[in-house]
C-alpha cells in the first residue's frame, strides 16, 4: 500500500502513540465501576477513543491523498530551545542579567541573519527594560548577578 | 429587571472608573493593540505571558486587563491588516481582503477610520447585550447539575472542533489529546498521582500557561524563522483619516448588520471573534448593492467584518461570566486566571462578586471609548512599530515569554516543558493539527472528569441520565447534530471554503 497522505499518515501515528500510552500507563491506576470511577477509568477511556481515531486517520491516509509534510528547519528549533534551556537552568546560578544576555544571543542565531552589533545592542535594551520592569517594578525575585558576587 | 440593569450598570462602572482599574485597563487595551498590529504574536501567547504577572494585582484589576487585551487586539490586528495586507490578528483576515486594496487606492485613512468606528460601535453595543443577557443565563445555569455541566461541556468542544481549520477527525483528536493532558497530576478524587512519573513538578498537573505559551508562542517563533521578513508599509499613504460623507452612508447599515451577527456568533460555544469576521464578510458580500466590489476595496467590507469580530470578541464573555465555560482559547485562559485568583468560574459569580462581575462589563465599553480616542492618533507610532524587523522582534518576545514562565513557580523546570510543548506545537504545524482544540480540552479535562463522576454517582452509573435530563439532553442533541452536519460532504466542502476565503 502506498501512503497517500503523508501528514495524516504521521498525523494518525502520533494519535496513536498519544492514546496507547495513555491507555497502556492507565492500567497502572484502578479502573473503579461506571457508578465510582477511580482515577483509570477516564483515561483509559480517552487513551482508547484517541487511538482508535488515530487509526482511523492513519488509515485514510492511504485511501485520500493530501499534501506532503512540509520540511522541518532544524536551525530555529535547535537555537530558540537551547536558548530557553539555558535561560531557565542559568537563571539562578549566574543572575537574570547574564540568562537574559545568553538568551537573546542564542536566539538570534536561530533567523536569517546574524549581525553582532544590533544583537549586542538588543540584549542590552532588553536588560534595562526587563530589569526596569520585572525586577524593580514588578519585584519578582530574581538574583540579579551570579551568586559568586553577592 | 430594568431597573437592575442600570443600578448593576452603575455599580460596574463605580468598579471601572477607579484610577488604578482605568489605568490597568488603558495598558490592557495599549498592549492588546501593540500586539495586535504585530503579526506572530497573538492575544493567547500574551495573555499567558501576563498571567504571571496578574498574580500580585487584585481579581478585578487582572481580568480588566486581560479582557482588554483580547478586543485591543481585534482592532490593532485591522491596522497590520490594512497597511501591510498581513492579518495581525486571525480575525481580521477578511479584513485584508478589501482593506488593504483601499490603502493601495489611497485610502487607507478612511478605512482605518472605518475600522476603528465599526469597532467602537460594535463594542458598545455588545457591551448591553453582555450586561442584559448575562444575568437570566446565569440563573438559568445556577440550576446546572453535573448531568447538564458534562454535556454543555462536550458541546463547548464539539463547537470548537466545528471552528477548526481542516480534517473534522483530528480536530476531535485533538480535543481528546487536550483532555488527556489535563489529567496529569494528582487525581482530586482519589488523590492518586497520575502520568506524573516522579517528577514532582507535575504532582499539580501541566501549566496550562505553560502549555498555551509552548503550543501558541514558542512553536509560532520556530514557523515564522522558516518565511522570510518581507512586509510593505504604506506608511506615506495615511492622510485624511476621516471617511467622506458618502462613505458614511456606505457603512453604517454594514456596521449594524455586522454588530448584530457578531454579538450572535459570539455567544455560541466556540465562537468569538474569528467566526463572526468571517461570516460578517460572507453576508455583506451576498446582500450589499455593491458586492461585486468586494475584493477591490469595498467599504463595507472593512466596516462589517471589523464590526462583527468586535462584537464577537465581547459577546464570547458570556459563556465565560455565565457558566464558566470558556468558548475559545482565550477565554480558557482568562479562565486560568480567574482560578489563579481563587475564583471559581461559574453562575455563582454574578450573585457572590457583582462587583467583578459588572465592574469587568462596564470597564469593556470604557476600554472601547480609550482605543477609539487613543487609537486614531496614534496610528503613526503602530506604523512605525510595523517597520520593526522580525529578528529584533523575536529574541525580545522569547526574553519577556521566558521571563513570564520562569516566575510563574521560579523553576526553571516550567520553562522546559514551555520548549517540549513548542516542539509539540510545531509538530502539530507541520501535520496540520490545530491547536486550539487541544487548548480548550486541557482546559476542561479536569472539570468534565469530575461532573462525569459525580453525575454518574448520582445517577447509579445509568449513562441515560445524561439523555434524561432534558436541557442535558438538549446539548448533547446539538452536540450530536453539529457533528453530523460536519460529516455531511456539501457542508464540509462550503466549510472549506470558508476557511479559504481567508
């Protein structure tokens, strides 16, 4: 058999995978009677309806046809994640000033274009407003410098 | 009844005049606006990222800001529409079509007018049908057992699926998909930890702002990164901003028409401002005297869609206030707000807390009369801001979304999952899965588990109750119906076509 449709084939698949392992890690937690239902019965219930929906995806994939998937561009998914990452895991340990200087760095490497100067001058804006707004203004607690120099 | 329309009316705007709720309602409406001229970053994206921040204001003060956010949006989003033929906001596609070809003729002064007005209009007319409507459904929903809570709730989503883009089937998916991942955490009933694999983060279950800000922001950065920056400003063309008489007296009657259809569409579960935009632009076009000139800079096809997404962008409370069902993914946001808040959504705010309840009602026509003033004049700054490139647009929104997360719980593990669930939600780009459904099905899975446990508790574990109690019964007929109708292959494809229009 030949697929048709290429997005509803993964589609379908991903449906499928959702709902079996929803279904699957449910068996664990107990199902309970349709009058007191334990903390299994919805889930199971749902993780079977997605699957069989997934399934019913996947298989019209074969019979209708549709567009392709359209190509993933690695570039902004790898940059715009690391960056978040590190802001989040860096924060604490070397200050809001620097995670945020890390990120809009980072991030800039994801576009089209990377030049240096606009980027330096972004981060530096960014800080003084975010640090003008969140930190003094809106007193979230963030150290603001790396624990080393307080 | 009419009586108690005024003094409550009276009392809301007592709530909304107080300078600190003006002054929070002007930075809603501000920002609603900035975002909404911005095309790649929608109310939804902003609204989670403020949520945070609404912690440390009171309840009131909160959702006037966040409510202003959503129809600021609705009218920034014709500015972007008009000037650069680029939706800003999905709701003003229809805008575009003969917007833009008005600014290309020179016009773009009268139809930003035209816009703006229709809006301001629309707003204030929804605003009485929001404040006359409101209480007698709150009454009636006062009466909502479990039974009725559980139906009116699959209907809300089947509504939702109804509003999705492409294959009936994986909206559905995605609505299970959503409910799925709104179990996670520890089960209320039994105090089980479910699907949380010893991480102790998810013991209170996925963010939901995490998740709107992943699958709405993160994942629509990753999208726009793979187009090109290419946008053209008519930024010398805005002079003589205001229509002429004769333009007058093209809209007004396309104005009325689109208020009234858009405060309907808004009511409906999963209705709201997209909808009525839509449907204001596919009447217009089939009744007006000059149909034939839409898609060539129409006026009417400005002032009727513009009017209607307003309207519709207001009467989508209505659900939200009444039975604490949100119609579109922004109103499950507020929804999220009010719970951070320690309200609980439902009839029972009306009667506990009329002064949130009509403080928020009144703060909405005020909130309109700040964009009408404020917005005209400063449509040169918007242009500007539409000048700005995407690349310094787009590290500046990921600082504020990360920022937004991070304080949420001040662990970074939240900003984690806002990454996982932005790869989700480019995923779900890529394979045509819409992501609004999901939304609403996190929102609601939850709450639609426990009314499902409870009406089957009392009902012995019959599932017929659910059939035998008449209004029950009657959301899950319409419920039933609209998927039927959707399944029919003359409707599917006139729907199709609807969504191409835009």
């Amino acid at each position: 058999m030949k697929i048709k449709s290429p997005q509803d084939f993964w589609a379908g698949l991903m449906f499928i995978v959702f709902g079996l392992f929803f279904l699957i890690v449910a068996r664990d937690y107990q199902m309970g009677t349709a009058v007191r239902m334990g903390p299994g019965y919805f889930p199971t219930v749902l993780g079977g309806i997605l699957a069989v929906l997934g399934a019913v995806v996947l298989l019209t994939s074969f019979t209708m046809s549709g567009p392709k998937v359209p190509k993933l561009s690695f570039k902004p998914i790898f940059f715009i994640s690391l960056g978040l990452i590190l802001f989040g895991y860096l924060l604490k340990p070397i200050g809001f000033v620097l995670s945020v200087v890390v990120l809009v760095f980072v991030a800039a490497f994801g576009g089209h274009e990377f030049k240096l100067k606009e980027v330096a001058i972004l981060a530096v804006i960014l800080v003084i407003f975010s640090v003008l707004v969140f930190v003094k203004g809106l007193t979230l607690p963030f150290p603001l410098w790396p624990a080393f120099l307080d | 009844m009419d009586m108690s329309l005024f003094s409550n009316l009276a009392l809301g705007f007592g709530v909304a005049l107080t300078p600190i709720n003006l002054m929070y309602c002007l930075i809603g409406v501000l920002l609603g606006t900035l975002i909404g001229v911005l095309p790649g970053i929608g109310p939804v994206a902003t609204i989670a990222m403020l949520l945070p921040i609404t912690f440390s204001l009171s309840p009131i003060t909160a959702l006037i800001m966040l409510a202003g956010i959503y129809y600021g949006a609705q009218y920034g989003g014709s500015t972007s529409a008009i000037l650069v033929n680029l939706p800003g906001e999905s709701s003003s596609v229809v805008t575009c079509l003969d917007g833009y070809q008005m600014a290309r003729q020179g016009r773009a002064g009268p139809a930003l007018a035209t816009a703006a007005i229709g809006s301001f209009f629309a707003g204030c007319v929804a605003t009485v049908i929001v404040a006359m409507f409101a209480p007698p459904l709150a009454e009636v929903a006062l009466k909502f057992g479990p039974s009725e809570y559980f139906s009116l709730m699959v209907l809300g989503l089947v509504a939702a699926v109804v509003l999705a883009h492409g294959s009936v089937v994986k909206a559905v998916a995605m609505v299970i998909l959503g409910l799925l991942l709104g179990l996670v955490g520890t089960d209320v009933n039994s105090g089980v930890l479910r699907f949380a694999f010893g991480v102790a983060e998810l013991a209170d279950g996925i963010g939901f702002v995490t998740v709107a800000m992943g699958v709405f922001g993160t994942a629509e950065i990753i999208t726009n990164l793979e187009l090109k920056d290419k946008r053209e400003v008519f930024t010398s063309k805005v002079t003589n901003l205001f229509p002429s008489k004769d333009d007058f007296k093209r809209i007004w009657k396309p104005i009325l028409r689109g208020t009234a259809l858009g405060s309907m569409l808004g009511i409906l579960p999963g209705g709201g401002a997209l909808l009525s935009s839509f449907g204001a632009y596919t009447l217009e076009k089939k009744i007006s005297v000059n149909g034939h000139m839409f898609g060539k800079g129409a006026i009417e096809g400005v002032a009727a869609p513009e009017a209607a997404n307003n309207a519709g962008a207001q009467t989508s409370f209505i659900p939200l206030l009444t039975l604490g069902i949100p119609s579109n993914a922004v109103m499950a946001l507020m929804i999220g707000a009010m719970m951070i808040q320690g309200i609980a959504p439902g009839p029972q705010v009306m009667t506990e807390k009329p002064q949130l309840f009509w403080g928020m009602i009144a703060s909405m026509w005020v909130g309109n009369l700040m964009l009408v003033v404020l917005n005209l004049p400063m449509i040169g700054l918007w242009i500007k801001l539409l000048t700005v490139p995407y690349r310094i647009l787009y590290p500046s929104i990921l600082v504020f979304m990360a920022i937004g997360v991070f304080s949420l719980s001040n662990n970074p593990f939240d900003v984690l999952q806002m990454m996982l669930f932005g790869l989700l939600g480019y995923v779900f780009v890529k394979l045509a899965c819409e992501p609004a459904p999901l939304l609403l099905g996190f929102i609601l899975g939850p709450l639609m588990e426990e009314n499902l446990r409870r009406a089957m508790l009392l009902s012995r574990g019959d599932p017929w109750v659910f059939f035998q109690k008449p209004i029950s019964a009657g959301f899950l007929i319409a419920s039933i119906l609209l998927l039927v109708i959707l399944a029919l292959p003359a409707l599917r494809k006139k729907r199709e076509e609807a969504f191409q229009e835009g």
